[in-house]
C-alpha cells in the first residue's frame, strides 16, 4: 500500500530544479592507458591525501602479493574506497585506507565499480536516443555502477541506493576513478511526499505496460508532482547520485531487486586479540620483503611468532582476518614504518631494559 503524506497548505509549490552535478574530466578511459601506468611506492600510494582519484571496489578473493595464497572471504556487500596503485592484466592491486590499518592488496580488476564521469541520462537501449524532456532518470557524476554487457560504444549498466536503475550509456561516461566526493543523501523539492515499498516500480507512462524506469530499492519517498487518477500518481526523486521523474501506481506489482543480503553463516569470524602494538607497526605479506602497510593508532592485534624470527600479525578488514608478518626483537619493539604525520604517536609505554646485576 502506498500512503500519501500531504504537506502543509493546500498549494502545491512548483518544482524545484536540481542542478546538474559538475562534469568529472575523463580519467583513463583507455586499457592501454591503464595497463601502462607506473607503479606507484605502496607506502607512498598509502598516506591520506586531499583531493585526490578514487575507486571503489567490492571485496572479495584477493592476496597481499600475486605468489601469496589467495584470501578466500566473500567479503561484505558493501564497497568500499580505494587507491589503484598498479594493474597487471586483470589483477589489480589498490591501496585500501582503514580506520585501524593502511595496506595494498591484489585482487580482480572486475571487481572495480565504474564511476560516472558526468552526468548521464540513462537509455532504455544501446544507441537509443533519451528525449531532452518528459520522464526519465539521470546518473549523477561520481556514482558508481556495475557494468552488465556491452554493445558497439554501449555498456549496460546497474545502479543500487535508493532506488535501482538498469540502462545503457555510452562507454565514454564510464571510468574506474574519480574525485572522491561525499554522498548525499535525498534533496527535498517542497513538493508533498509519497511514500511507498521497496518494490514500487517506477515506469515512463502511466500503464501497466508502460517501460520501467526504475525500482525502489532500500528508499521509502517520493516526491509527488500531481495525482494522474485513483491508481496512478507523476512523482520525481533526488539524491547526490541519481535524478527522475515517472509515474508509480498504487496498484502495480512489486518489481524485482538485486540487493544481496550478507549470509551470516558466512561472515568472519573476528579475531581475538592478545596484545596491543604499536601505531605505525610495519605490516609485511609472508615471506615478502617490502612493507606493504603500517597501522594506524595503537591497535589490539592477534599477535604470535611465525617460526622464522617474525611475527605473525593478525587485524580484522573487510576480508575478514588477515595474517601479516611484523619484525622486530619483542612485541614492544615492532618495527615501524609509516610516513611522517601517516599515523599518529604510539602512546605505549615501552619498558626499559633490563640492567645487569
């Protein structure tokens, strides 16, 4: 059922334009262009930066080095932010950036979501053209989107927030980064509200036939331009990523959706911790020479010799548990290697020597 929640007054104000997003200048768009890029000081690549490029990518399979044995985690539904440091066919390795942990990693480039380089009104087919008016929807620059199949200069693709969109637009809107920007949540129009179900499909035309536009998919409001009849009602919706307008029924059929829920017999288990470590801690792959991440802060660690001089370092990511190596005499003298200002001071208190008697 659809409620209709009416705002004060009984003059409906006109519509409220929303401003299109600014353009993203390409960043890549070709392989060879990606395929070529230098690759970049992992500790380096892993200090905070302003302003900068990035990606997003839903974890999954992945290794901390390409001869490391793979890290087998479903990893959750959720992307999250990253950095790509270097490509290598169809592996890439990025920087991922946590709140307790910076470290690179190498999994599937097609696990990078592509990112609208501007604006973009979505076609119902490759080629077709979008009127310049009347109902459509729009994809925000900076909004990321699954890729599904490909024709000529065409790349069907899927957006899931709060309503669910699948289309075509041309390969040039389409790259793997772009400045990192805040979401933004819905933009009111001061139109009254209509609230509906996840499943309310929102079509071109007010006919059961008419084609689908888009599926509300985790949001509950609309805003209602004007009541059509007793079944049908013209409404628009806005947020930071995605713009439309259409028509939604009363009546209509629950569409289908594709939000994957997280199976919790599959989640990760989290670690025990056992000793607290310093901030800045190196964090090296097993048998692996170079540092390929630092800690961030003081950190409660599941902390154990590996048998060969090191520790085994263990922090829980989006992975779930990963096992690092650490080196250094004890646990209170880890070896460190963050960058100046990366991590803030450890604020342990190491214990002095023992004196001879």
């Amino acid at each position: 059922m659809i409620l209709v929640l009416t705002a004060c007054g009984s003059t409906v104000p006109p519509p409220v334009p929303v401003a299109p997003g600014p353009s993203i200048e390409p960043v890549n768009r070709s392989t060879s262009a990606r395929t070529e890029r230098a690759p970049i000081d992992p500790i380096v690549a892993l200090a905070p930066t302003e302003g900068g490029l990035t990606s997003l990518l839903q974890p999954g399979a992945a290794q901390l080095e390409l001869h490391e044995t793979p890290i087998d985690s479903p990893g959750p539904t959720t992307p999250i932010p990253v950095t790509i440091v270097a490509v290598q066919g169809s592996r890439v390795r990025v920087a991922v950036r946590l709140a307790q942990a910076r470290f690179v990693i190498w999994t599937e480039r097609a696990r990078l979501y592509a990112l609208l380089l501007r604006d973009e009104r979505v076609a119902p087919a490759a080629g077709r053209a979008v009127q310049p008016s009347g109902p459509h929807v729009m994809l925000r620059a900076g909004s990321a989107v699954k890729r599904l199949a490909h024709e000529d200069t065409w790349t069907q693709v899927r957006y899931s927030g709060a309503v669910e969109v699948d289309g075509w637009v041309p390969d040039a809107v389409l790259g793997e980064e772009a400045p990192s920007r805040p979401y933004r949540g819905r933009i009111g129009s001061g139109r009254k509200t209509l609230m509906v179900t996840p499943g309310a499909v929102i079509r071109a035309e007010p006919k059961w036939a008419g084609r689908q536009l888009a599926v509300m998919a985790n949001g509950y409001f609309l805003d209602l331009v004007r009541e059509v009849d007793q079944a049908w009602s013209e409404i628009s919706y806005g947020d930071g990523d995605v713009t439309l307008t259409g028509f939604v029924s009363r009546r209509d059929p629950p569409g289908r959706v594709h939000r994957k829920r997280p199976d919790p017999a599959l989640a990760p288990v989290p670690i025990i911790p056992n000793t607290r470590v310093a901030s800045g801690t190196c964090l090296h792959a097993r048998g692996s020479g170079d540092p390929i991440g630092y800690l961030v802060g003081d950190q409660d660690v599941d902390l154990a010799g590996d048998g060969h001089g090191g520790w085994a370092i263990t922090i829980d990511t989006p992975w779930g548990p990963i096992a690092f190596t650490a080196r250094g005499p004890d646990p209170t003298s880890l070896v460190a290697c963050a960058p100046d200002k990366a991590a803030p001071p450890s604020t342990l208190v190491v214990p002095p020597p023992p004196t001879a008697p």
